[in-house]
C-alpha cells in the first residue's frame, strides 16, 4: 500500500495541481457562460480537463523529458516533476488508462456535433505533439509556444463544440486575446530555461531568439492580448486590464542576457500567483457579461 501511494503521490505531482485550474476553467466558464446551465457534459468536461488532461500532458512531457530536467534546477516539485524512470511506464500507463473514459464520454456527449470530436482529437493530438518522441514540438521554436498556447486554448473550443454554441465577435475576441496570452506565458516561461535547454540540445522559442528579444515579445503578446479586449462589449473589456501585471512583472528583464536568463524564475514565481488573481478578476467580469447577454 506504502508503494502505490508514494506512486500516486508521484503521480499528482506530476500533473502539476497548480495548473489544474488553467485548463479546467477555460471548459467550464465556455460550458456555463453560453448555455447557462451546469449540466453532466459540464460536469464531465471540467473534471476531464481538471486531472486527466493535465496528466497525460504532463506525463508525457516528464517521461521525455527526464534527462535535461534532472539538469534543470528548477524541477523537482510544484514547476515540473523530475520523474524516477522506474515510474516511466506506469505514468504513461495511468495517464491514458484515466484519459481514456473520459474521451469515450465526452464523444458520446458529442455524438450528434462532430465539431466536437474534432476539437477533442485536435485538443489530444497537441497535448501528445508537445513532447513525444518523434514529433516533439517543444523544440521547435515557435511551434511550441502554439501548441503550448492551444493546451489552454483547446479546451474552451471543446466547450463551444459540445455546447453547439453560436460563435460571436465578443467570443471570438475573448478566444484569440486567450491565445496570444497563452503565447506569451510559454514565451516568457522558456527564457528561465535558457541555459538548461541549450546544454542538454534542446531547442526553443527562446534559445532561438535569446533572453531579452523572447521577453520582449511575451510583453508585447500580453500587450496585443489586452488591446485586443478593449473592443470587446462593456464591461467585457475591462479584462484588458488583466495584462498589465504580466507586462509589469516581465519589463524588468526586458535587457537581461542569456546567461542570465535563469533570473527571469523570480518573475515565474509571480506569475503562478498573479495567474489566480487576475482568473479571479476575469471571473467576476465574466460573470456580469454574462448577465448582460454578451456571450449568447
């Protein structure tokens, strides 16, 4: 019993439980935003992108990974887990054994909307792209900031689907500021990785831009995403304000070199936290909109 739990330990912390919310949220706001109603694909959806979703994402990502995180000073817990290759195969097996369910489910919930099921296998097929052998898009610059970015971003757009929602301009404004946001995020994550990733081979939006132009550019996708708000509907676009801290937090580093580039972590930190008050900030906004009739 020790053993399975240690292993089921192991395997949390694997999914990263902080970034649980990231994916999760954005189904569940689109579900009950657009139709009003907290129903069983609701229900089911949310809880697929709350722990499997992220486990199998992350799984995959720490099992590929292991040799340059094992070199990274920054995994090891909360921020990617450094994976015991013993737990290699049981992860990958535990990560699809509980994925796979709740697939099944949600493309019988979606049976009559075919939409749907492409949003999922696209939603699956990039969350495997990532990091797996053979395809790899983590390496290759830009293409990993998208997929990164569509890990987010995916899970809204299932919701649109199985909901069978009517696209509008606030939703589709919302949905690209989101992107670009998500974009920016990855960006500025792999510059503290800088130095790791080139050691151990690995290629990224950041060792192929450098430190200071990669931050430079997650602000000014931060920058595009908030602009892009400002022409959403009152008070929708009040969440452009939700950009400026991440633009904040980024500017300090804006020159720093790339041998350096390890010191960006302070401003990760924050960004962890400030990605919970501006969710909740975006949350009450979205709540008010929703009254208004903005997103149906």
């Amino acid at each position: 019993m020790t053993g399975a739990l240690a292993t089921a330990r192991a395997l949390v912390v694997v999914s990263r439980p902080l970034s649980w919310i990231n994916t999760a949220y954005p189904f569940a706001a689109v579900m009950v935003l657009t139709t009003g109603a907290i129903d069983a694909k609701t229900v089911v959806g949310t809880l697929f992108f709350l722990v499997p979703y992220n486990l199998l994402m992350y799984g995959i990502n720490d099992v590929f990974d292991y040799a340059s995180d094992i070199a990274n000073p920054r995994k090891g817990g909360a921020e990617g887990a450094t994976l015991p290759p013993r737990l290699h195969r049981v992860t990958l097996i535990a990560a699809a054994a509980l994925a796979v369910p709740f697939v099944v489910v949600l493309a019988w919930f979606g049976a009559e909307r075919p939409w749907s099921w492409a949003m999922l296998g696209i939603s699956l097929f990039a969350v495997i792209a990532y990091s797996a052998p053979g395809l790899r898009f983590k390496e290759i610059p830009v293409l990993d900031s998208l997929t990164s970015s569509s890990h987010f971003v995916m899970p809204a757009l299932c919701a649109l689907a199985l909901a069978g929602t009517t696209i509008t301009l606030p939703l589709v404004l919302a949905l690209v500021a989101f992107f670009l946001w998500g974009m920016a995020s990855h960006a500025f994550g792999a510059v503290q990785d800088i130095v790791p990733d080139r050691s151990a081979g690995i290629g990224s939006i950041a060792t192929a831009l450098g430190a200071a132009t990669t931050v430079r550019l997650a602000v000014a996708l931060w920058m595009a995403a908030g602009t892009l708000m400002l022409f959403a509907p009152w008070p929708a676009a009040l969440t452009a304000v939700v950009a400026m801290p991440y633009m904040m937090s980024a500017l300090p580093f804006s020159s720093v070199s790339d041998e350096q580039s390890g010191a960006v972590h302070r401003a990760w930190r924050r960004f962890l936290a400030i990605n919970y008050v501006a969710g909740a900030a975006v949350t009450v906004l979205l709540i008010i909109s929703m009254k208004e009739g903005l997103f149906s």
